[in-house]
C-alpha cells in the first residue's frame, strides 16, 4: 500500500519534470539558433540524465512514471523517436508550412529549389495547387520537357510538417543550366548550420545517377562559404569564376559515375 501511494506522489513530480525538461530544450534549441539541436535530441539528454541518477538513488519504480510521462510527451505510444529530415515532392498538404518558410526568407531571390517564379500566387490555395502542379509536370517523364529539353525535378527538405528548404535537380543542359547548374538548393535561415544542405545534396546526386548523370554543375555565388564547403565535401572540382547578373559565382563539377559503373 505504501509503495503505490509513494508511486503516486512521484507522477506529479514526474509530469513538473517533463514540462521542465521541454522548458530547457526548447531554449537550448534557440540559443543554437534554431540550428543544429533539434528540441527531441535535448529532451532525450535531460531525459537520459535524470533516469540514470534515479536508478543510481534507487528509485527503480519512479522511473517507470518518468519514462511513461516521456513517452507521451513524444507522442508516440510508449518509445522515444528524434525527427528525422526527408526529401518530398512537391505537395498542397503543406501550403501553411510553405509559407511560414516562405516568410521566413523574407523578399529577394533567396529560395534557391523551389523553382518559385514571380508570377506565382502562391499566397491563395487555389494559386499554391497551380504552382505545386507545375512543379511536379516539370518532372514528369510522360510529358513533354520545356524548349530546351531540360526536365527539372523537385524536392522540399521536410522534418514531420515543417518545410526546412527545397532542391531541385536539372536534367539536361540548357542556357539556363549553364549559369545556374544542374542543383540548386536553399536552407531557411532558422534550419541552417545542421548539415541539411550537404545531407540533401547527397541524396540528389544519388538521383542524378539513377537518371544516368555522370556528372553535375552545381553554382554558387562566390562569398558562399557555407556552399562552399558543402558542394567540396561532395567532391566538386572548381571550374572557375564568372559574372552573373546576381554577382560573381563559383562554379563546381561533380562526378558521380553511374550505376554499376
């Protein structure tokens, strides 16, 4: 009788604990500056911390409330899971995340692979159908490619029903490939300095072989460091340097080889 009351007076402490623990990740995640913390991974540390020294004071049962308040905080039905970023096409189910996003960014050619042009109403749900189905008739192999025989595929960098950014694979050459690339990428700016551009990069170029590339042009403007350093880390080999009308761009080649090759 006494230990199920003491088991008791514990879930009151457990459910503090947990509105604590979500507290401090959530500033941890803002003082990384929305970066490369995401909250889950500070939960799962506090989390880990707390049940060790419980276990060490042994306080076996209250552990059992703490992991039980844990696993309902993440909402998944008695396990813990850390979000985890994928590519996507295009999709009207996001309108609102796309925007926040959109927002994010603020005006200016800053939303590198998402293709979004300035006759784009993407503001009204009607004007975002007509855009994410341009998108996905860029890339639809059955339908005629533009006048220059490029076709274009897209994809948003999502973690659950946030949109963190877009890329875009070109196939083809074109005018427009020769001055912008075969890749092009954008990261919002809350989102950035965790990897995800390299991470979606990666996964592109895996696309770009399926498609039998073997080799991509990836730009960037030349005071990039960030796509600097990620388009290198993919092995790119610098061309050079040339004028656009955005201001001088640095060039890179990947050679990817094809499958089987």
């Amino acid at each position: 009788m006494f230990g199920v009351i003491a088991t008791a007076l514990r879930v009151p402490r457990a459910i503090v604990f947990a509105t604590w623990r979500t507290g401090v990740s959530a500033a941890g995640h803002v003082l990384a500056g929305g970066g490369w913390v995401p909250p889950q991974v500070g939960e799962l540390g506090v989390v880990v911390v707390f049940c060790v020294a419980y276990a060490l004071g042994r306080r076996e049962r209250g552990m059992g409330v703490v992991l039980a308040a844990t696993a309902t905080a993440f909402q998944v039905g008695g396990s813990i899971e850390c979000g985890m970023p994928e590519l996507i096409a295009p999709t009207t189910r996001l309108h609102i995340a796309w925007l926040e996003a959109h927002a994010e960014w603020g005006p200016g050619f800053h939303e590198d692979g998402f293709g979004l042009l300035p006759s784009d109403a993407v503001d009204s749900p009607t004007g975002f159908a007509a855009w994410v189905a341009r998108l996905l008739d860029e890339a639809d192999q059955a339908k005629a490619a533009d006048a220059d025989g490029v076709r274009c595929a897209y994809r948003w960098i999502v973690e659950g029903d946030r949109v963190l950014g877009g890329i875009a694979l070109r196939y083809g050459f074109s005018e427009f490939v020769e001055w912008a690339g075969h890749i092009g990428y954008g990261i919002r700016p809350s989102e950035r300095r965790r990897g995800l551009a390299g991470w979606a990069l990666g996964r592109m170029l895996d696309e770009a072989r399926e498609l039998g590339m073997d080799q991509v042009l990836v730009v960037c403007a030349a005071d990039n460091v960030a796509s600097v350093k990620t388009i290198e880390s993919h092995g790119g080999v610098l061309e050079g340097i040339r004028g656009t009308r955005f201001g001088p761009a640095r060039r890179y080649w990947i050679k990817i080889g094809v499958p089987g090759g």
